[in-house]
C-alpha cells in the first residue's frame, strides 16, 4: 500500500482528470469547456450551457429544441410523488426537501437506473434536469402552504420555473423577463466549478456505481451546508444581523478578524480562487441591475458594498487573499425577486445540476475510475487487551 499523504480537505490532491471546467485561481478566470463564463453569461442561455456541460459541444438550434423538447415532456411529477411533499412539516428546510425527493426519484423511475446503459443514463439525465425545478418550487408552495402548480411547458425553462414557484391558480402569472434572464445568468454562474465539496461528492457516491438519482441526492446533502452552497442564505442573515444591529460594518468586521465565536465574513474566500472570483464581479452587477430594474433601494445591498469595500482595504482579507465569492451578492437578487432566504440554496442546486450531471457521466465513461476510497493517517491508542466490563473502574 506505500506511504500515504495527509492533505487535509484534499487542498492538493487530484481523483479525477476532467475535461469539463477549467479554472485559474491566481488570474481569476473560469472556463467551461473551453470557454470564458463571461462569454456565456451574455450570449448564452442555461440550457445551452447545460447542453454543453453534459454532451461536450456547444448545441446546434436543432439539437438545442430537441433538448429543450425532451426536458419539457418530463417536468411533470409522477402524482404519488406529489403527495409525497404532504408528508414534510411545513417548515422543513426546502434543501433537505430538495435532496429527499431526488433520492425519491429512484423509486419511482426504476427504469433509469442502470448507471452502464446508456439510454438509462440520458433518462437520468433528462428526468433531473426537468424535474428538480419542479420539486424546488413544490418545497417552497409546500412552506407556504399554497398549491402545487403543475408545470406549462410553453413556457421556457426559467419562467416556468417562475410561474410554480410564485404563480397561483386562482391567477394567470406574468414573468417579468429581465428577472427571468437575471436567474436564467446566474444558474449559468452555478453550472460547474470543478471538485468543489458537492461535485467530489457526487462522483464519490457515483464510484460505487450507484445510480445517478442517488448520486445527486448526495450532491445536494453536500450543497447544504454553510462553507458550501448554504453560504448564500448565511450571507443574508449576516446583512440582516448587521442592519439589526445598527449597521455598523466596520465593528462586524472586527469582530471577525478576532474571531469572535468563529464568525467569518460569509462569501467571502474561496479555496481556489485567490484573486478575484470572476462569477462575483458578474453577480454585483446584475445585483444593481435587478435592483434598478424593480426601483427597489436595498439597505442590504448598500451594506453589502459598505462590507465589501471595508474588508478589501484590510489587512487582515488582503493577506489571506479573501475577496467576495459568487455567494456574495446573488443572495440579495434572489431576495429581490421575491424568494424567502431558505429557498436560496435549493436555486443555488438547480443551477449546479448540469455539472453534478457532466461530472457523474465523465466519471462512469472514464476507464480510470475506481471506487473512491480515501486512505487516512491512524492516531489513535496502540494494540490494547480487552477489559471485561466488570474489570473497568
Ligand atoms: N472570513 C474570515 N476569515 C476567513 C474566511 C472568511 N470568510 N475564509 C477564510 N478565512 C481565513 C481562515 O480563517 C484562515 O485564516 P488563518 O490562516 O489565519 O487560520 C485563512 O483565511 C484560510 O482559510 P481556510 O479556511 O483554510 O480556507 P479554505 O480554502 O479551507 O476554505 C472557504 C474556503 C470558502 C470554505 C472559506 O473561505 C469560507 O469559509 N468562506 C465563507 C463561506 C463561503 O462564503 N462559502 C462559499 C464558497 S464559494 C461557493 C461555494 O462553494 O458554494
């Protein structure tokens, strides 16, 4: 077995090759198969990055439709799956809601599940990608306590997205298309960034050969928590803290930097990025647009920029190279629209899904695989004699 390696965190250990995201931490750039996020973020749309996430290639408008097509004729929920939400408390978090019920799927769709068939592996594929906006937007109706909108599929992706989450039946809902776009950038922003926790956890799963429903439910478990896809959420709560408590950034700050119950300054930092992170500077400035475009002022945003400016002429984030990160700003767009805090994440996991897809895929079809199996350096007491139990004190 050889020696092996502490690398806490996997800060410098390689399990895969990928040919699927490219990311430059010290010049701040981001690519997906080979091309500038901010290319895509202006002229493409999400299912066209998902498209070529998933298949290689940018897609033809033929192959783009035929995509788009498919997804359209799987976004309904089987019906006893939509009972399902009847069995959650009302204020379930809508992220455990989220993974539950795309562990769920395997149940119901036991015709897709063999992971080396790949006609099973592309309904996997096209099942996820149209049903878990569905199963979002049901975690949030059910915490409201509205009904369950049933998905129109004339509408495109994210406005019908939209529409079940914020569209009632007694109603005909109308989707603003700037906010439409806004969300449609942003979960191009989320679509991959490499092996990040959620992603590793997902091919981790996967390397056992289990099924790609499985495999995303873990992915999503992974998304959840605060130093991951959760920071969206904590960013809020931190801005709403610092407003309650009289809006004083500069004091917020302080108490961070004497880490003052182990505060961190959330969506701020990145384990690769160690410039800028390029989603930001995108995310920022369609966070004043959205707001701009809804004549919304936003306490939060103006405190957000106060704490962005105050932290980057600080020593303290200079030194450690701690700029603001994708989770930054979207939290305060997503607000804007309309979505309640606890749904941020669960946007933050639609928008991931293409990847947590490509990467799965990439990792059956690749020779090399193994089944995951981290080593580990053993600390604990040497060989010792059993004690019976009445011999111990
Ligand atoms: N606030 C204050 N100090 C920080 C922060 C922060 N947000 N992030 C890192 N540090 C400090 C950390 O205490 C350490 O200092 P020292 O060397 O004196 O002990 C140093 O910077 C290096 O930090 P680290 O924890 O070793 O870095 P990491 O690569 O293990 O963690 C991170 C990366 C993103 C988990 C971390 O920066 C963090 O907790 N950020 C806040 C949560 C957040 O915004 N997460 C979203 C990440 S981006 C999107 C996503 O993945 O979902």
């Amino acid at each position: 077995t050889g020696r092996v390696t502490l690398d806490p965190g996997f800060g410098n250990t390689a399990a895969c090759t990928s040919e699927i995201t490219y990311i430059d931490g010290d010049a701040g750039v981001l690519l997906y198969r080979g091309y500038p996020i901010e290319e895509l973020a202006e002229g493409s749309s999400f299912l066209e990055v998902s498209y070529l996430l998933i298949y290689g290639e940018l897609p033809s408008r033929e192959q783009l439709d035929q995509f788009t097509d498919r997804i359209g004729r799987h976004s309904m929920l089987h019906e006893d799956l939509r009972r399902f939400f009847d069995g959650f408390p009302r204020d379930a978090h809508p992220m455990a809601v989220l993974s539950s019920a795309v562990s769920a799927l395997s149940t119901f769709y036991q015709d897709s599940l063999d992971p080396f068939d790949p006609e099973h592996v592309e309904a996997s594929t096209i099942r996820l990608m149209a049903k878990v906006p569905t199963i979002a937007s049901y975690a949030y109706k059910k915490s409201i306590g509205q009904p369950l909108l049933y998905p129109d599929n004339s509408l495109e992706y994210v406005s019908n997205f939209l529409r079940m989450t914020f569209g009632v039946p007694a109603e005909t809902y109308q989707s603003d298309p700037v906010l439409s776009r806004a969300l449609d950038v942003l979960f191009v922003l989320h679509a991959d960034h490499e092996q990040n926790c959620s992603t590793s956890t997902v091919r981790l799963v996967g390397s056992s050969q289990a099924n790609l429903f499985t495999s995303v439910s873990a992915g999503i478990d992974a998304l959840s928590g605060p130093l991951h896809g959760g920071a969206n959420q904590a960013v809020l709560e931190m801005l709403e803290q610092i407003r309650q408590e009289g809006g004083d950034v500069a004091s917020f700050v302080r108490r961070v930097k004497d880490r003052e119950a182990g505060a961190r300054l959330m969506g701020f930092g990145h384990r690769v990025y160690k410039n800028y992170d390029p989603r930001a500077k995108i995310v920022k400035q369609a966070a004043q647009d959205v707001l701009a475009r809804l004549s919304q002022s936003d306490q939060l945003l103006d405190l957000a920029m106060e704490l962005e400016e105050v932290a980057l002429k600080d020593d303290f984030f200079v030194s450690r190279k701690l700029y603001p990160n994708v989770d930054f700003y979207t939290g305060l767009i997503y607000r804007a629209m309309g979505f309640p805090a606890k749904m941020f994440t669960a946007l933050f996991a639609i928008g991931r899904l293409p990847g947590w897809i490509a990467q799965w895929r990439e990792m059956i079809d690749d020779p090399a695989t193994r089944i995951g199996r981290p080593r580990q350096v053993y600390v604990g007491p040497q060989r010792r004699p059993y004690q019976p139990l009445e011999k111990r004190g």
